[in-house]
C-alpha cells in the first residue's frame, strides 16, 4: 500500500466516468483493499468514490473481524487511514536479530524515553541497548550478575536514570533466594545498591523514581508463611549507619503455600476504598505459589518449595470438554481469538483516556503506613521510629500495589490490590534498645505470656485468630486460572493479564495439587478504577507446559496495540481498540516476553529461548532507517477472512 494508499493520476477516459456513485459504490463494497485502490486509479470520480469511509469501515471491519458495534478508535476520524495503520503501519518487518546472549532470553524492557532496551538471561548477564539503528546492532553496555544464576527481570525508573534488574541466586534445586540490583545509567553502570528478594518471582517495581520494592518471605506453619514488600532507597548512604534505607510497607498472611508475587505499582484512581464485606473484597490472607519448577525451559517461576511435587498426571488434552468456551485449535495462522470489551470499556475510551491520566489526580491523603506491627518473621530489618516526622518519598501520592497471589493452591490465580497511602523515611534511624534490653524485653514477655495462657503462642492455621497481625488485602479478583504475567497499559487504567484458565467446575481437595490447566492462554482486561474486568480474549495463544512446569509469558501493552510471547514459537500482537489480533512474529523456541518502544508503537522487540533477541519495525520505520523492507525477513498476518459473499442477486458489473 503506497504511503497515502494512491499512486497515480487517473483519467477522465471513456464512459466509466459517467457511471453513477451509487453504483460504483455496489460494485466496490465487493472489492479487496487492492482492487479498491487500483479501481481509484481509473479516474477522478472513482478515486473520489474508493476512498469513501464506509466502504473502508466495511472493508476493516470484514478483514479484521471487527464486530459492527465497534466504533473507529478515539482520536481517528478516517477509515481509511485505520485500515492503512492496521496493514502497513504495524511492527511487521525483522530488522535486526541480536545474537549477543549466550542462553535463553527470559525478559526485555524499554526505558521510557524510548532510547534503550534492556534484556535479561539465563547466561546471568543483562544487556542495555541503544534502541535506535544502526546502532542497536552493538549492546551499549552489559553487567556481568554477580554471583546470579540468571537474570529475570528489569525495569527503568521514570527519568531513566536507574535500572532495576532482578536476579535468581546459585543454591539448591528448591532455593527461592533472589537478590534485586540497582544500577546507574548516568554513571557508567555504577552499582547502587543490591537488596534481598524473597522468592526471586516477586521480580521487584519500581515504586517512586528513587524508591523500589522487594519481598521477603517466612513460614509460620504447615502450608501457612508471611509475605512482607519493604521500600528501599535506591541510592543508599553507606557513609553513615543511622540513615534509614528500607522500611516495611506491607506484611501479608499466605495460605494454601502460596505468598505474594510479581508487584506491580499503579497511582491509585479508584475514588475510595472497596466496602469491606462483598466477596470480591473479603480480607482474605494474600496468597504465593509455590511448586516445581521449569526446569531448562522458559522463565522458571519460584515454584521450587520444600513440598511434595505437584501431581500433574491429568493432562489438558485429556480435559477439552471441560474447558469453558474452548475449542480445538490448529497451529495455522487463523486460530487467534480477539479482545471482547464490554460497554463499560467502550465508553470510557469513547469519552477519552486523558481525563482519567494518573497525572490528574491529586493527592488527598498525608497519612503514613503504620509500621509498629508484631514481627512474627523474626527478621530484625524493621526500621524503628518511623512514627516520627519523617522525610516523605518523592512521588508518594496514593497508590495502588498490585500482586499475583493466592488462597485455594501454592499458584498464581488471583490478583491482590492494597491502597497504599502517603509513604515517608525517617530522617534518622533511631539506635534502638541494647542487646541486653531487648533480652530482658523478650523475657518478660515470655513470662507475661505464660502467666495468661501456657498454649499462648497464636494458632498460625487459622487466619481469624491471628488477622490483627497482618495487613488486609483491599480487593481480590479470582481468575480461576493460573497467572503468568501482568501488563499495565501506558495511562495505568488498564491491567492486562495473561492466565491459562483451570476447568469449569473444577475443585481443588488438596493446596499441594491444583488442577491441571488450558493448553492456551486467556488476556484479561481490568479497570483499576472499577478494579472490574472490562475485557477478555478466550484462548488467544499457545502455552502447552502442565501446571507443575508452568513459566512466565510476559505482554506489554502501547496506545495502540497489545502484544504478547507464546509457548508455540511466536509473538503475537492484536490492535488494542477493534481487539482484532493483527500479526505473529516467528521465533525457533518460546518466545518469553515483548515490549514495544514507548514513544513508537511501530517499533517491537521480541525474546525467546532461541537466545535471540528480534526487533520489529513498520515497513514505514524500515523505509526511514534506509531498509528495502522487501528484502528482510517478516512476520505473519493473521487473517481473519471473515468477507461477506456478494447476495445472489446482486448486480452484475455494467460493462463498458
């Protein structure tokens, strides 16, 4: 399609220019988008006629399998122009395949200026790369990981200046132990600050531009553990030992071996708290999964408990009839499903996402998170004196913390969200009681329980007993299903989900033996204002490891478009407002992860097993950077052929 769809002059020759716009307009509504614009090239009057909008919207809405309710996108006012985006403007072309990684590629980010990619391994090195070509053909630096077994997971802070980077720890084949890096993008990689994750899938966020997230994990009981996320300083002052550098910010009850993981952090947009009381927001304990692992293959996830191995003998295929709304697929082109959104989506979008930018909203709370709470861990980390004035964290408006977890078995299936409020350091950590007067503090109590009740130590097992201990969650969504990734879109309304659903009607007897899940993944859409979810793609793309060995598949999510890997050696991307899935992108292994450049939807990266990394442009990006897009290797279209047939007694073509 040429750049304005159009390429010629046209004439004015012969009779055809005579034909009414009534009948042309018959006669083109039967036409592909290349006969449309070859026939605009008869004459002016054809040329007028091709390019009328509702021949365009019937022409997007058959060959992209867009529903008839759906309306054009916010902002665009021609047809044409979206079915021009959707075939020529869409990260299609592979310019380049970077090679530099010597084992499986598990995660890319992009910085929020768009100018650097970063990629993390199993080879325990994480790459940073110039985003702009030719120079993304050479990484601009690497960062041998320490003493890590792999790196899994980076993210840039808000001015770029910072990269997190999350790593897996050498040790046993059961170890959870992970360690999250800070390193400075403005002072040759220099290190900033190294923190202990526990498990190392709780990957770690940003949480202000100078603060980050990390978790700790303990166990209380049979089955029973406690999640704590602190706050961390990214730059930390090791000049003076009484400067406060973490803080804890929330400790949550785990039930069923699950615990608290992969946090996210979004400004909070939800006008007030949830009613306590309603199931969808019932305080129940958070929840971590826990289980075997993946072994060699994808993004092992931190399932590698001291527990009895999950039971997987049941597999999907076994259980197709059982799957709501499922359906045999193919390997072929055709089999990935839409997005559905509801009203409720549409009419938010319809009336504009700028009104509802996290910018906007002020912050009504100066309140701080209460941190004298009963350290039932143990752990000695607890900043003392965070009642006192304190130095308040830059960028500490309200703000929603965001975490997979669960109550039924050790996996991933709900979706946890705490309201956490203004947030601040104490300036100066107070020295706390001696050695001597914490023993004789920790005496007395011991007396002073034992005097009220001999049996006075808390019944671990039963959450109602020991509730006051422990933050609440405010509200829980069940997907029934085990999650393996997260995606907020760039205005934080949306979250984007990425599940592979249990059975319908299932039922789980035994925490240690969840049951066994779909051979494909569903992409659920959640509002964090409603904290309802607003949209849903059934079976969209292929993952065929049981639940035992199940690994993450990271999506990302621009203005435009919603992409994600799949375990069937491809990436795949659909249009984010008519749902419609546009392209695959092949690799040789699983693909783990996507991301798009932030300031260029047209500009897609892509990770797999294979050990490589693919980059993906636009024929457009490709013909600017001087590429004969002709020449490089491309993606798949996917095509939807849903094109209505001509009725049967329908007009034949006048002819000359």
């Amino acid at each position: 399609m040429e750049e304005d769809g159009l390429s010629g002059d046209g004439g004015d020759d012969g009779a055809w220019c005579f034909l009414p716009d009534t009948l042309l307009l018959h006669i083109f509504k039967y036409l592909s988008a290349h006969e449309l614009l070859v026939a605009g090239l008869a004459c002016w009057s054809w040329r007028r006629v091709s390019l009328d909008q509702f021949l365009w919207r019937d022409l997007l809405r058959g060959d992209f399998c867009v529903e008839p309710s759906v309306g054009i996108a916010p902002g665009r006012s021609s047809w044409f122009h979206e079915y021009k985006r959707l075939h020529h403007e869409i990260p299609l072309v592979q310019t380049e395949d970077l090679r530099e990684h010597s084992h499986q590629v598990l995660h890319v980010s992009f910085s929020h200026n768009g100018k650097m990619f970063a990629t993390c391994s199993k080879d325990g090195y994480i790459l940073v790369w110039n985003a702009s070509y030719p120079a993304s053909m050479k990484y601009h630096h690497d960062m041998k990981a320490f003493s890590w077994k792999y790196t899994q997971f980076s993210q840039f802070n808000e001015s770029d200046t910072l990269l997190l980077v999350s790593g897996v720890h050498f040790g046993s084949p059961h170890s959870m132990s992970g360690e999250i890096a800070v390193f400075s993008l403005q002072d040759d990689f220099a290190l900033q600050c190294r923190v202990m994750n526990k498990p190392y899938d709780v990957f770690g966020a940003w949480y202000s531009d100078g603060c980050l997230l990390s978790g700790d994990l303990h166990w209380l009981a049979h089955l029973v553990s406690t999640s704590v996320l602190w706050l961390n300083r990214a730059s930390q002052e090791s000049s003076s030992e009484h400067v406060p550098i973490m803080r804890r910010l929330c400790h949550f009850y785990n039930a069923s071996a699950s615990s608290v993981r992969s946090v996210l952090v979004a400004p909070c947009l939800a006008p007030a708290p949830q009613p306590e009381g309603s199931p969808a927001t019932e305080p129940r304990p958070a929840g971590e999964p826990g289980g075997a692992g993946a072994g060699e293959r994808g993004n092992p996830p931190s399932h590698r408990v001291q527990m009895l191995r999950v039971s997987s003998a049941l597999q999907c295929t076994s259980l197709d009839r059982a799957f709501h709304n499922w359906r045999r697929l193919s390997d072929g082109q055709e089999y990935a499903c839409p997005i559905y959104y509801n009203a409720q989506y549409r009419q938010v979008e319809m009336a504009g996402r700028e009104s509802d930018a996290s910018e906007e909203e002020p912050s009504n709370s100066e309140s701080e998170m209460d941190a004298e709470q009963s350290d039932t861990s143990g752990d000695a980390r607890d900043c003392e004196g965070d009642t006192e004035e304190g130095e308040e964290v830059p960028e500490s408006r309200e703000k929603y913390l965001i975490f997979t977890t669960g109550c039924k078995t050790y996996t991933p299936h709900q979706i946890g969200f705490k309201r956490i409020e203004a947030v601040t350091f104490p300036r100066k950590m107070s020295p706390g009681p001696s050695l001597r007067e914490r023993l004789a503090r920790r005496e007395r109590e011991r007396e002073s329980r034992q005097l009220r009740d001999p049996d006075a130590e808390p019944n671990w097992l039963v959450y109602e007993e020991v509730a006051d201990r422990f933050d609440k969650v405010d509200h829980l969504i069940d997907l029934h299903g085990h999650i393996i990734g997260m995606g907020l879109s760039p205005d934080r309304r949306y979250l984007y989900v990425n599940s592979r659903p249990w059975p319908q009607g299932y039922t789980i007897t035994n925490p240690l033996d969840p049951p066994p899940i779909a051979q494909e993944i569903d992409i659920h859409v959640i509002d964090l204002v409603t904290l309802k979810e607003v949209g849903t793609m059934l079976r969209s793309h292929k993952a065929y490891t049981p639940n035992n060995d199940c690994f993450f598949i990271f999506l990302d999510v621009c203005s435009e478009y919603v992409a994600s890997g799949a375990e069937d050696r491809h990436g795949y991307l659909w249009d984010r407002h008519y749902g419609a899935c546009l392209a695959k992108f092949p690799h040789c292994d699983v693909v783990n992860a996507v991301a798009f450049n932030p300031r260029d939807p047209q500009m897609l990266v892509t990770v797999s097993d294979d050990f490589s990394v693919k980059v993906w442009r636009s024929q457009r990006r490709a013909g600017q950077l001087g590429l004969d897009a002709g020449a490089l290797p491309r993606g798949l279209r996917v095509r939807q052929r849903r094109r209505r047939p001509p009725p049967a007694d329908a007009r034949a073509p006048v002819q000359q």
